[in-house]
C-alpha cells in the first residue's frame, strides 16, 4: 500500500490557495461600500425576502396538514410546491414554534459532522498538518452553505442523505446507498441523477433497481401520509410540481436569475433581456440536456468512481431548469474526495487539474461582485457546469479513494 503523501502537491496547494484568496477577496467586498459611507451590502450576496425564508413560508400552512385545505391553491399558486416525499420534512420542522430555529440547530449539528468527515478524508491520504492546511483553504469556499442556511432551504436534509449514500455506496453497501438516494429523489425529483453510479457493473443493477422503487414507495407512503385521501392528496402534490415550473422554470424573476446555475439559466437571463417567453422552449431544453447528458454518460459510467460521482453530481445540479445557489453545496463531497485522490497523484491528468479548478470556482461567492456591478453570477456558473460534463468523459481520473472511504 502506498504510504500518504507527507505534502500537497506544489501545484494542487497553489491552486487551492488561489482559489481561497479570491474568496476572502470576495467575501470582504459587501463591506466597501461602508468606506464610501453607503451602506453595507452584505444582502447583495442573497435575494430579496426575510431570512430563513423556505422554512417560515409553510409554517401556518402545515396546521392544515392532512385536510383538503392544505392544498389548495393561494393567489394562483399550490400551497405546497414540493413533491410529496419533502412533506413530511417540513411537517417535522413546523411542529416547533420556531421551525428556523430548529433548522439552525440541525445545520450547526450537520455542518460539524462534515467538517470531522472532511477533514477525516484528508488526513487519510496525508498528514494531519496537510489535511488542516487543506481544509482551511476549502473553509473559505463555503458561500453555498452559507446561502442554504440563510435561505433555510429542506436541501440541507437531501444534502446530509446524500453525502452518507455516496460514503455507503463508497464503501461497497450498494443497497443501503441506493435506498437513501431513492428517498431523497422522493422529497426532490433530481437526486435520482444518482441511481447512475449502480450502472457500471451488472452486480449493482439490483441495487438501481431498488433505489427506483424506493423512490416510488416513498413517494407513495408520502401521499398517503399526507392525506386526508389518496388521491386529493397526489392530484395536490402533482399540482404543486406542475405549478412550481410555472413560476419558477418558465417565468424569469429579477431577484432569482442570478442565483440560478441550472443549464438553462443562460436561455432564462436571455429571456429576460429580450422579454421573450421561455413556455415554447421547455420540451427543447429537457430533450437537448438529457440526450446531452445520457450520451455522455455511455462514456462515463465504464469511468472510475471519481469521474462518475462528479458528473452525476453536477447534473444532477444543473440539469433541472431551476437549481438555486444552495445545490452546490451537493459538490462540496466530490471537491474533498477530488482533492484526497489527487493528494496520491504526482501526475494527475491535465483533465483532472481543469475539472478541480472549475469546482473551486463554482463554489466562489461570485454573486459578491454585484456590490459593484450587476453580473448573472448564476448564468456565468452554469458554464462551468456544463464543461464539467464532457471533462469527466475525456480521461480517467486515478481511482486513489478506496483508501479513503473506510469511515
């Protein structure tokens, strides 16, 4: 067994330095206005709207929970526009009077449980001075989680689901893994993007198989769940999905686009500069991002583990119309387990070296830049995600993480 790299590759640390500059760079700029005696900008880096706001917006509405009155629609909107497995989650926060105070407490809990797994990661594949060094730098990329807590969004509990499916799967329990990402498809449709990994050995296709119906079972034990019926219930959920498009992937707000990193976010802020309707291009963009995506992934899923996690990962963060800021927090994973392999990797691959770059700079408070000068911080990204794609199908990435996931 090779012995742990005792330092950083010269250039993976310069990188990752840089990076880290930028972002204190980034971080500092909503304070500059202050020393032209304007006001200070730090809400420049979130939309408009009260903190915590995701978690507070169904709080009076979860008193209605299992009666017909939960889901009726208010102003032309579904009272609940999630799929049905998410109900049950807000249910669980809005039994507190204070649901953002439970959703601090479990995000300070979560965010202490990754950090030890991050650092635990690093030190597998270094030493503990590299690792703390490493993870300092990586520390100051943190604007998605940031955004999630201020936004309190229920992506922080597919996020925790997530990360432990992709450790599971990791580790050799194929099942296990394919039993949380088929929950966390069932709160929110895209984590099903991670059912891919069960598809390069035929050993795992019934592990693929049991995460799609655990999907379907979730989603089904939800509905029921939710009641008052079986039907009212699913003809309430369906609408809610079918009237977030609506509003959110077929309507261009101000205050969101920039926020938004999904593919078709260029195609939204074009909309929005020429005032066009995006209701006709729909069915394109699903057709073009999916044949996209799945022809890609013929290539990418005979790939080593590193190459197929990234490239699911990221679509699944950027193939859906709507993704807002806080998804990015579903890299953070593939960033730690990227950097761990390559800590064993004198020659890492020129492909590799890109993908790596383009991570850390989609984890960068770009939106920061908006205190100066209005920028589509969300448009720009989704560029990076979309090199990504191709990048993970050109070259594999040395597959050092099996000695990193006995955790």
């Amino acid at each position: 067994m090779r012995a742990p790299s005792i330092s950083a590759p010269p250039w993976l640390l310069r990188l990752l330095t840089a990076f880290a500059l930028v972002a204190a760079v980034l971080w500092i700029l909503p304070v500059t206005p202050m020393l032209a005696g304007h006001p200070f900008a730090f809400t420049a880096l979130f939309p408009g709207g009260p903190a915590f706001e995701d978690i507070l917006v169904y709080h009076a509405r979860f008193t209605l929970f299992h009666t017909r009155k939960f889901f009726l629609l208010t102003r032309g909107i579904s009272a609940f526009a999630y799929p049905a497995g998410a109900a049950p989650v807000y249910e669980a926060f809005n039994t507190f009077a204070h649901p953002d105070t439970a959703y601090l407490f479990l995000a300070v809990i979560w965010t202490a449980i990754f950090t030890a797994i991050t650092w635990a990661i690093l030190a597998k594949s270094s030493t503990a001075g590299t690792a703390t060094r490493l993870y300092v730098r990586l520390a100051l990329l943190s604007f998605p989680l940031i955004f999630l807590i201020e936004r309190a969004n229920i992506e922080l509990i597919l996020w925790m689901i997530v990360v432990i499916g992709i450790l599971a799967y990791r580790k050799g329990y194929a099942v296990p893994a394919a039993i949380l990402f088929g929950v966390a498809a069932s709160m929110k449709l895209y984590p099903i993007f991670l059912l891919g990994l069960f598809l390069k050995r035929r050993r795992d296709l019934p592990a693929f198989a049991v995460g799609l119906v655990t999907a379907l079972a979730a989603t089904g034990l939800a509905i029921a769940y939710a009641g008052p019926t079986f039907s009212i219930a699913a003809h309430g959920f369906f609408t809610g999905v079918d009237r977030f498009q609506d509003h959110y992937a077929e309507t261009v707000r101000s205050a969101e686009i920039n926020f938004d990193h999904s593919l078709f976010s260029p195609i939204k802020y074009w909309s929005y500069v020429q005032h066009q309707s995006l209701r006709s291009l729909m069915t394109p963009y699903y057709l073009c991002a999916g044949a996209f995506a799945g022809l890609l992934y013929l290539r990418v899923r005979t790939l080593p583990f590193l190459n197929r996690v990234i490239f699911l990962v990221v679509a699944m963060v950027s193939l859906p119309p709507v993704s807002y800021s806080y998804t990015l927090i579903h890299l953070y994973l593939p960033v730690v387990l990227f950097v761990a392999a390559l800590l064993q990797t004198r020659n890492a691959p020129a492909t590799a070296k890109v993908a790596l770059a383009i991570l850390l700079f989609l984890l960068l408070p770009l939106i920061a830049l908006s205190v100066w000068q209005n920028i589509p911080a969300g448009p720009i990204q989704s560029f990076g995600l979309l090199l990504l794609l191709p990048l993970a199908a050109i070259s594999p990435w040395e597959d050092t993480t099996s000695k990193i996931s006995d955790l």
